[in-house]
C-alpha cells in the first residue's frame, strides 16, 4: 500500500496547488484576461502564429517539454534512494517548475510572442539578449544530442517500439489536413490515430519489430541518431500545423492513456501487494552504500532531476511556439502551469516505476530466475563496481556510476512500468513495447521542438550578429543539427555513441541555469510593475546557486573531473561548454543587479505596432490569382 499512497498523495498536491497556487498567480499576479489580445491572434501567419484550441496546444507543451527528461533523471537518481527525489520533483513542480513556465509563458504572451531572450533584451539590456541567445544555443545543442541519443537507444534496445513511433508520421499529416484545411472535428480523428498507434505497438511487439541491418560501418545507436537528426530537419522547416501540432497532439492521448494503464497497474500492484515500495528500495541509500565514483547528492540531486521538477528548456517550448498558439490569454493557466503539475506526476509514477515496479520481479542476469524485491532494485542499481563475464566470455566491468549509460536507465523505467503493466493483465512483452514507445514518443516530440527552437535561436543569432546565412531556415536548422551530432558523438564507456551519462550533468546544469535566466527575465518584468516578484526571485536564486556548484564539481573533482586532474582523462570539449555557461550566467546576473536599483515600476520601451503577415492560405490564394 505505501506505493499507492505515495502516489495519490503526489496526485492530490499538485491538484490542489493548481486550484490554490496556481489561480492565485494567474488572477493576482498576472491578472490573466479573457479579453487580452494575444500573439497568435495579432500575427496570424498560419506558419508559427496559429491560433489553437487549448487542448491541442495542452498536448503540444506537454509533449514538446516532458520528452524524456523526467523519465531518465528520475530514473537516474533513485540511485540516492527515492526519497529525495520525490520531495524534490513533488515541491519542485509546484513551487518552482510551475512558476518557471507560467511565467515564460505569461512574459512571452505579453510581448508577442518573442522568446524570453528576446524579451531580455527590453526588460535587461540589448547585451543580455546576445547573452542569453548564446546560452540558448548550447542549452539546445545539448538538448538535440541527449534526446536523439535517447530515442536512438530506445530503438535498438527495443525494436518493438520502432513502427509505433515512424507511423505517427503519416498519421499527423492527415489529421493536421483534415481539421486545419477541412476544418473538422477532432474527436474521431483522435480516436482512429490512437487505435492505430495501439495497433502499431502489438504489431511491432509480436511480428514486426525492426532492427537495423548488422552489415551497418557504424553502431545502430550512431545510424538511428542520423536518422533522427535527418527527419528533424524537414521537421523542423514545415509550417507547424503540417506535423509538429497534429503529430504532438495524437501523442498527447497515445501518452494521456499509456500513463493511465500505469497508474491502474501500479494501483492493482499495490492492492495485491505485489509492489511493496518500502521493500524494494532504499527511501534514502546511505553514503557509504552509494557508488564511490557517484556525485553527491547536493547539488546534483537538482541537476540530475530538471525535466520533472524544473527545466530551463520549458521557458523555450513556452515562450517559443506555445505562446504563438495560444488563442485566449485565460489558457495561460492551463498550458503552463498544469502542464508542469502533469510531468510532475509522471515523474512521481517513474520513481515508483524504478523502485516498487523493479521489485516486482526483473529476469535474473546468467539463468532463467526472477530476482524480486531490493535484489531486483539492485540488479539494476548496484553500487559496487564488479567485473563479470557475459554470454559470449567477454570480461564486463559493471555497477556504480559511470558504468551505467542512459540506455540502462530509460530499460529500469521500462522493465518497471512493464511489470505494472502487467499486474492488469497486459502481457509483459506487450508491456514493454507500451512502455518504450511512451519514453520514445516522449523524446520524440522534445527533439521536433527543440530543433525549430534551435532554428529560432541561430537565426536571431544570425540577425544580431549580421550573419546573413544564418538567417535562412535552411542553414539555421543545418547548422544547429550538425553540431548536435558532433556532441551525441562523445565517446563514452562503450565508445561513441555511448557518451549520454557523461552529457546528462552538463545537460541539466545548463538546464538549470537556463531556468534560473528565465526566472530572473520574470522576475523584471514584475518589478517593473511593481508587483510581488518573492516567490520567482527565491527559486532565481536557487536555480542560479545549484548549477554553478555542480559545473565547479564538474570541472575540478579528483576522480572524473573534466579537467583531468585526477584519474579521468581531460574532456575539453565539455570543459569549454561548462566554462563558457558559466561565464555567460555570471555576465548576465551582474547586469541584472546593477540593473535592479533603476527600473522599480520603470516600464520597458513598448513594441512598435505589430504588422500582421499574410497567412499561408492568403499566400496560396493570391498565387493562384490571374496575373501572378
């Protein structure tokens, strides 16, 4: 039963701070209004600003800022025991993730839908809007080549999930032409692409998984990643209506009904006692039973969990592409706050997943047993690093920290969501095929966002720094998905394309740090009105500390320093990533301080008036008119 507590405990907070804490934000502090003129209203241009129903865009922001964030760090750091990455994920989400996201999406809302970059610009200084776009692009670099190394580890570990996850494609297009040309209903629409994708994952489990051919000169992790990065880029040039909306949208029900299935699952476990939290994990591992070369605790307890707590890259989806759709200011609340609340809860079920739903039974390594209970747990987090011997006689150096890539991680969520799965009656291998598709489908919808964000952000760099080529689409999403691919390559412990475990720090202290920004941009723009700015300034405040601390353990510890002062071999290339990030926070936080004694209740310098563009359709029919 303490399983099931814990989760409707989770569940029951985040529902009531979304009615308490969450509406007073929108009404006292935001002062939300149906009547307010909104950016996708004001610059209709069917390509980026379209205006939406707020169920579509609820499934395109939670889609596009879960991905698999808070399914890996998560599942990363119940290594330190679930206890206190519950407490963080639950406060985290409503106190600090929540606020992040309400309020990029409130500022950017509020100034046409520009990107909290844009918007630093005015509410800071031009300097810290070049500051902040350069942050963004290695933010983003990092998110590419993290993600596509995720969904390309999911595909080769679990060919099941591969067919699900490509026929979205196709279905996507049709349905975005069917309701945004045809203007029909959603529902049946809805209904058919989820029967079909359900469909897809029975037929990819039982007779068509697909593997990529073994004659390939590279891994298959190396080839999916080239294939993803590939397809992002058509992705990422299409109007959004085409495939992001649509294809984000029929994921948001495929994931809405995966997650419900594991909330039952988990709910029967628990009542047949087959998933005993206590029992199968420790709420708190001990320091002397925590892997020797693991980071400790604080800070990267907030830097392994970003995605499920708070995660700078949700001020992009918010500020980036869900403020150009949102068609009524009072959806605010609902996209940005609720949509934080719900990743918090598939955080909770991801801890559960890692600890009670390993517990109920994982194939036991070398024999046809079944390991259950702390044992199970232990199989997939064991501490000590041991050298044993595989199938095939080669010597395998397994346990502790960098033993472990992303792959092992994202499988203990599987193998665990699966067994809950199971516990209503769904066979276990189709349960791992739902299950792999949900992490995929989740990565995969964060990889299309994140590649027309980076876009965004090349070509405002491009334009602020007069570089012209970079201010064409094409070159902009070239560039910014070849240097994703050059990071993804970072060897790790099993050569190149294994390097995940080794990004994912760096992924989340430049999350966080991002995030920080983004609640200091917030925090302006309310002291510039005069308005209570406390309870973003404390989460500020905390986003800025957390990060610095892990770059700087990063960089100088003994034994995995990047560095290389001690035993590990020196990494330059995250050495300059973490330095320059580091040094672009603190520029812009000087700014910010000598900045705030001046600009109490001092309004920016307003937009100019807003030239709305021609839409798409306008465009098409004027092409087809005589004489053109």
């Amino acid at each position: 039963m303490s399983t099931l507590l814990v989760a409707l405990a989770s569940f029951a907070g985040f529902i009531i701070a979304y009615n308490t804490y969450g509406r007073w934000l929108s009404r006292r502090i935001f002062n939300v209004s149906a009547d307010a003129e909104v950016p996708s209203c004001q610059l209709q241009d069917d390509v980026d600003f379209v205006p939406t129903k707020r169920e579509v865009i609820f499934g395109h922001h939670f889609t596009s800022i879960a991905g698999t964030g808070p399914i890996v760090g998560p599942a990363i750091a119940v290594f330190w025991g679930w206890l206190p990455a519950l407490l963080w994920v639950v406060f985290g989400s409503i106190f600090i993730g929540a606020v992040h996201d309400f309020g990029a999406l409130m500022v950017s809302l509020r100034n046409r839908g520009q990107t909290v970059g844009e918007v630093a610009g005015r509410l800071i200084s031009p300097r810290a809007k070049l500051l902040f776009l350069i942050i963004l692009f290695f933010a983003l670099t990092i998110v590419l080549a993290i993600f596509g190394l995720v969904i390309a580890s999911i595909f080769s570990i679990y060919p099941e999930s591969v067919l699900s996850v490509w026929i979205e494609i196709p279905i996507a297009i049709v349905i975005a032409f069917l309701v945004h040309r045809r203007s029909g209903s959603l529902l049946i629409p809805s209904l058919v692409a989820l029967a079909l994708m359900y469909a897809a994952i029975y037929i990819g489990t039982f007779y068509l998984p697909i593997h990529l051919p073994a004659s390939l000169p590279v891994s298959p992790v190396v080839a999916w990643t080239v294939i993803l990065l590939i397809y992002c880029f058509f992705a990422s040039v299409l109007p959004v209506w085409v495939l992001m909306q649509p294809r984000d949208y029929i994921n948001s029900h495929q994931l809405v009904l995966a997650l419900s299935l594991l909330v039952l699952g988990l709910m029967v476990a628990s009542f047949t006692g087959t998933a005993d939290l206590v029992a199968s994990a420790p709420a708190v591992v001990p320091v002397d039973e925590r892997p020797l070369d693991a980071p400790p605790i604080m800070p990267f307890l907030f830097i392994t969990i970003a995605c499920g707590a708070i995660s700078g890259f949700h001020c992009l989806v918010s500020s980036g592409t869900s403020s150009k759709q949102i068609e009524r200011e009072t959806d605010a609340q609902y996209v940005g706050y609720g949509a934080m609340l719900l990743e918090g809860a598939l955080a909770v079920i991801v801890i559960l997943a890692c600890c009670a739903g390993l517990g109920m039974g994982v194939p036991e390594s070398g024999s046809d047993g079944l390991l259950t209970g702390r044992a199970a747990w232990e199989s997939k987090y064991q501490s000590q690093i041991v050298t044993t011997v595989d199938a095939s006689g080669e010597e395998l150096t397994v346990g502790g920290w960098a033993n472990y890539g992303l792959a092992d991680k994202v499988s203990a969520f599987v193998q665990g969501g699966a067994n809950f799965l199971s516990a209503i009656g769904i066979a276990l291998p189709f349960g791992v095929g739902i299950v792999a598709v949900l992490v995929a489908s989740f990565a995969a919808t964060t990889l299309d966002t994140a590649t027309r964000l980076q876009r965004y952000v090349v070509q405002e760099l491009g334009a602020t720094m007069g570089i012209e080529a970079l201010q064409n689409k094409y070159v902009a999403t070239a560039t910014a998905l070849i240097l994703a691919f050059v990071v993804a390559m970072i060897p790790g412990p099993k050569g190149i394309g294994t390097g995940g475990l080794i990004l994912w720090p760096l992924f989340g202290a430049t999350n966080q740090v991002l995030a920080g920004l983004a609640l200091l941009v917030t925090v302006f723009y309310l002291w510039r009105r005069g308005k209570p700015v406390w309870f973003a300034a404390v989460p500020m405040l905390l986003m800025m500390v957390m990060p610095a601390w892990a770059m700087l353990w990063n960089l100088f510890n003994s034994q995995t320093g990047w560095l290389g002062l001690g035993a590990a071999p020196s990494n330059y290339l995250l050495v300059a990533f973490g330095v320059s990030i580091m040094g672009l926070q603190i520029w812009i936080f000087v700014e910010a301080i000598l900045l705030w004694p001046k600009v109490k209740g001092v309004l920016e310098e307003a937009l100019p008036p807003p030239t709305k563009p021609a839409t798409a359709s306008s465009q098409e029919s004027a092409s087809s008119s005589p004489g053109r």
